[in-house]
C-alpha cells in the first residue's frame, strides 16, 4: 500500500491510529481525580508531540542515515518560524502559504550552511553547524532587529497590510486559519468523568507528521537511502571506490533542514509569537536528545524520543512539593516527609535531572535507543525463543532496528 512493503505500512497505519486517537489515548484518567494531572490530551501538548516529532523525523534522516552530527538544527527551525511569521504579516493568516514559505527558506538557508560545513565531517563539522546557529541566535537578536524583532519576537498585528486577506472587523484580531477554519477551534466531547478536545490545529499538524514519515520511509527504503547508509558506514571507503559522497550529505542536509523549516512554520501556525530563542543552541541539543534516545537510524525512534521529552517537560515538571504530600498522605508523617525528600529532586523542576539519569541508561544499556527497548520486551514475552533466535542474527547484520 502507498508503494510501501508490508512491514511499513503496518507502522504508518499504527502511527496514523496513534496520532488520530490521540485526545483519548492522552487523557486515561478522569476529570478531577488525583492521576488527572498525567493527562496529556490538551491541544497546547499534543501539537507539540508532532511538531516535534517532525523535527526529530528530519534530524534522522541525516544524523541517522549518514552519522553527520549537527548542532545547529535550531537555525532552520528558527528561519522557518520567521519565515512563516512574514507570511502571515504580508500576505494572509492562511497557514499554507506560511508552511510552504518556511520549508522554502529553511532548505535555502540548509543549503548555505551544508555547502560549507560539509566541508569538513566529524567533530569539526558539529562545531560549524553550532556556530552557525549561535551566530543566527546572536543576528537575530541584534544586527537583524528590523526582521525579527529582537528579544520581543514577532506577531500579526491588525495594521499588518496582509494583501489576501479582507480588512478585520472592528475589535477583531488576526488569528491563523486553514481557509476560514481558525487552529484554535475545538471540539469538546464529555463522556463521564472525561472531557476529549478535538483541535484543529493538531489534527492539521497530525495530517503533516503522517506525509513527513511517509517521505521518510520512502527515504529510508530508497537507493538514495542506502547510499547515505554507506556514507555512515565507511564514507572513506565509499570514496575510494570513485563514488563522490558529498552531493548525498548534501541533499540529505538540505531535506533534514527542510523539515526543521516545516516544524518552525507549524510552530507559527499554532502560535503566531515568534522569538530568537528558537534559534538557540539548547533547541538544537534538543532534537539530538530525542533522536537518540528514540533511537536513531530509526524511523519510529525520534518519534517517541520527542514525545517522551515533551512529557516530562510539560507533564513531569508540573508535579510540586504539595502533589507530593497527598500521594503518599497515607504513611506516617516521617516517612511521608522522608519519601517527599527523596522524590522531590527529581521531579517539578528537577525534571532535567531525571531526563539525563534516562538518557544515561539508554545510551549505556539501550544503544538502539527506546525502540530497541521495545524489540527486548516483544522478544521477551511475545516471540519466544525463535524470535530470539531472529533477534540475534539481525544484530549481526548493519541494518539498524527499526
């Protein structure tokens, strides 16, 4: 189906299911009861699942295919919010335009810095994609103020000429739309104690990750794929043998750019404030976390790194010292207070600690990242001894665990 072998349609149909039932498969847990507060189903939240599901998607395909590891991912993320941001003041609300913009200017901008930083591989090359970055962040900030609007960011604004657009009605506000249908509108289902919100602007950036990990599958079955594969494996040999490999990193660079470029402009498309600090190197750090702990070479694998970290950033570091107290209400105040003690680092703002001792244990025990996880528990439990026996010699082969 879709030109796909069996195996990946079965993985595009599952995260297709995944991403559709996602406000049910996010809010387990009833409306005001004490485990509410581990819901996840809030439109905010799950457009940040698949935006940043993109981005992971994009990093993958050149970090995973070809090994070049960059740190200046965030500067393609940041030229396609900017990007999409101009659209939107210029020439309409409509998220399309802004969409194709950014993806159009990030991959120009990827271009530029590919050209050059390929140039060198290895540590240098991650040194120059990281000063890149930083000196986008920095230009950002200051010298290009006029274009981006310096610490305060960029937003629509009545007065922006917008020349599609009709004129706003008095007291009215610029709101990004999909012909008509603004993102923001939701759809609110109450069934028992639960309460599922149905947003449009997710279920746009939904449809989006879906065709990006369709392209990424293809990608990832395709002769170009396996030419980017043997740049991984031994690019030195790969050149010995006359093959020039710095047109496939190059394009891999560029279509890895273009996806941060379409994470940006989606970011606009669900709120149109736009800011430097996406261009700051934390932001590159980022997608390179949820890639490998994911796992990278993958193609589910950045997927779930970057749902996982979005998680704990938004659900874990919510958890307080008070939360705290009512879970464990029921010991006896010293050892309540003593349990408190020793939790309360790792959660609320602590989050971070608990996210690195994870991403510790997966690179040390799980180097194929939280799918490899996953295939240990499947043989385990589900596959028995000849699963085992596939198991082992697969890992024998280069073809990485997806």
């Amino acid at each position: 189906m879709f030109g796909l072998e069996k195996k990946d349609t079965v993985l595009l149909l599952i995260v297709a299911g995944l991403t559709m039932l996602a406000p049910f498969l996010l809010n387990p847990f009833p409306e005001g009861s004490g485990m509410a507060q581990f819901n996840a189903g809030y439109p905010d939240l799950m457009q940040r699942f698949v935006i940043f599901g993109i981005f992971a998607i994009g990093f993958n395909i050149l970090f995973g295919l070809t090994g070049y590891l960059s740190f200046g991912h965030a500067a393609f993320l940041g030229v396609g919010s900017y990007a999409a941001i101009w659209m939107m003041k210029l020439l309409t609300m409509n998220v399309i335009p802004a969409i194709i913009m950014a993806i159009v200017l990030a991959g120009l901008f990827s271009l530029l810095v590919g050209w050059i930083s390929l140039r060198r591989s290895g540590i240098y090359f991650s040194i120059l994609t990281l000063a890149f970055a930083q000196m986008s962040y920095a230009l950002a900030y200051s010298v290009l103020t006029p274009i981006t609007g310096g610490e305060t960011g960029l937003q629509p604004k009545v007065n922006d000429p917008r020349l599609l657009d009709p004129a706003l009605a008095e007291g009215a506000t610029p709101s990004a739309n999909l012909f008509g249908l603004t993102m923001k509108s939701s759809y609110e289902l109450n069934v028992g104690g639960w309460l599922f919100t149905f947003n449009a602007g997710y279920y746009l950036a939904a449809v989006i990750m879906l065709i990006s990990f369709y392209v990424a599958i293809r990608i990832f079955r395709s002769p170009f794929g396996m030419m980017l594969r043997a740049v991984k494996s031994n690019q030195q040999r790969m050149n010995y043998t006359g093959l020039n490999s710095k047109p496939y990193t190059l394009a891999a660079f560029v279509i890895s750019g273009m996806y941060a470029g379409l994470a940006g402009g989606l970011m606009v498309a669900m709120d149109t404030q736009v800011g430097p600090e996406r261009m700051f190197w934390t932001a590159s750090g980022e997608v390179v976390l949820m890639t490998i702990l994911g796992g990278a070479g993958t193609l589910i694998g950045p997927v779930l790194g970057a749902g996982m970290i979005k998680y704990m950033e938004n659900i874990i570091s919510k958890i307080n010292e008070t939360i705290l107290h009512q879970w464990f209400a029921f010991l006896p105040d010293g050892m309540e207070d003593a349990l408190v003690a020793m939790v309360y680092p790792f959660i609320g703002k602590g989050w971070h600690l608990t996210l690195g001792i994870i991403f510790m244990l997966v690179v040390i025990f799980l180097p194929g990242g939280l799918v490899e996880g996953g295939q240990r528990i499947a043989r385990l439990f589900g596959r028995g001894k000849k699963a085992d026996a596939e198991g082992d010699k697969k890992s024998a082969e280069t073809t990485p665990a997806e």
